[in-house]
C-alpha cells in the first residue's frame, strides 16, 4: 500500500504564501548591471598577535587604541576611571561601567581581552565582564578556562540565553579575541517586529550563529523587549575584577542595495 503524507491545511497555506513572496520578491536591480553601485573600497584590517594588537580596517572607528579613554565615560556621564598602561586597559573595582561617548546599532565590533592570571575566585567570581551591546545585550566575559559555570553565563554567552556552541577559551593572561555582527531590533507600533540577532566568534571560532534575543539580557530574568532609540552606547562592565581589555574597533552596517 502507498502512504500519502496529509499536510495540515494551514501548513500548505504557509508554504505557498512563502513561496510566493520569493518569487514576487523586488529586484531593484537587473542581473549584472553595469549601473548598480560598487561597493566602497576599505583597506583590511590585519590580525593580532599575543605581542601586538592588529590593524582596524580603514572605515572601522577605533574605540580604544591603548592610548587614552577619550572614546569612553563613566557612570552618569563622569570621566571613566578605569586604568590605562603598556597599551590595554584594565577595570578598576567599584568604578562603575564604562560607555561610549557614540552611539551605535547595527554594527560589526571587535573586541579584544585577557584574564586576570593567576586566575582567582570559581564560577561567576572569576575574571567577570562584559560586553553590553546598545548597553542592554551582554555577550558575557569570564575565565572560563577550565573554570566550571552555568552554561549560559560562560565566556562568550549570550548572558542568560545562549550558551555558546563550544568553549574556546584561552588560559589566563592570554589575550582573546571577539568579533561580533550585531543587529538591533525593530519595533512597529511599540511592539518588536524584528528581534535583535547577534552572531559571536571567539578567537575565530563560531560560538553563537545569527541567534534571535529574546529581549535585554539580565541575572535570574529574561526582561521582554520595550521600545528606544535605534543606537546606543556600547557599555563594558565592572564586575569587580581586573579584566583587561585592549584593541576596540566597531563598524557600523547598512543595508545593502
């Protein structure tokens, strides 16, 4: 006897609607032509080395260059307090998280960071940071380095909602690397039509693949989205520990056409 498969008639409906919006999609642009705009031209940028931080590409603009926190302020818009030597800086207990003085939304960031060595303290106590994107989403900093922890608050962690794919932590002391591509969300009639996206690699290994956020991250809580500007400063936090951080460039992204 031949088995027929029975579609739900609702999930025929969808695949038919779906494709039919790709095939009706819009084409501005006929194939190849010679009329559509070229990309622009940037010079790449070059890697790092555990001596010597790389080059940013030419339309990245450097947020921090081992010189100076120009690019950065304190809480309530005070002088950040963090310090500054041999070309990194380093979070100074109690003095609060530090911000952008620019704002920033859909974005390409790079990030570079060492842990405190030797490492101190287990779980949440040892080498904490973070990255806050817009200051609401955290990509969680921590010595996770043979350093055992909830798994969505390890090193490279969506903080509170996605573990990272793999632990490709480096040993204290070592400099890492994170390269994030961030898409904000969107709100329409203050309600979020498009979440927030956030793709991770951890010293070049893919760690979270173009993840939907359920909303600012947070400890203990999943707050739900509410609606704001679409660019925010950037925040690393003070977590209490001297976590280094040096060569900080971010690129800001837009629709291509």
């Amino acid at each position: 006897m031949i088995q027929r498969t029975v579609f739900p008639l609702a999930a025929l409906l969808l695949l038919s609607l779906t494709q039919l919006s790709f095939s009706q999609a819009p084409m501005k642009w006929k194939i190849h032509d010679l009329n559509r705009p070229l990309p622009p031209v940037i010079t790449p940028g070059t890697a790092s080395t555990q001596d010597a931080p790389g080059r940013a590409p030419s339309d990245a603009v450097v947020l921090f260059d081992g010189k100076d926190l120009s690019h950065w302020v304190g809480t309530e818009g005070k002088p950040a307090q963090w310090k500054v030597e041999n070309g990194y800086m380093e979070v100074v207990a109690k003095s609060g998280y530090i911000s952008t003085r620019d704002s920033f939304g859909d974005c390409q960031l790079h990030v570079e960071f060492a842990e405190p060595s030797p490492g101190v303290g287990e779980s949440q106590e040892r080498g904490n940071s973070g990255v806050f994107l817009m200051g609401l989403y955290e990509i969680q900093v921590l010595d996770s380095y043979e350093n055992k922890t909830y798994a969505d608050g390890q090193a490279s962690a969506v903080y509170g909602q996605y573990p990272p794919q793999v632990n490709a932590s480096r040993p204290p002391a070592q400099w890492q690397t994170y390269d994030i591509i961030f898409h904000r969300p969107h709100f329409k009639d203050g309600k979020v039509t498009h979440p927030a996206r956030v793709t991770v690699l951890h010293n070049g290994v893919l760690v979270q693949d173009n993840v939907e956020l359920t909303g600012p991250t947070a400890h203990g809580e999943r707050p739900p989205y509410k609606p704001g500007p679409d660019k925010l400063p950037l925040q690393l936090q003070d977590h209490g520990n001297p976590v280094r951080y040096r060569n900080i460039w971010i690129r800001e992204l837009h629709e291509g056409e």
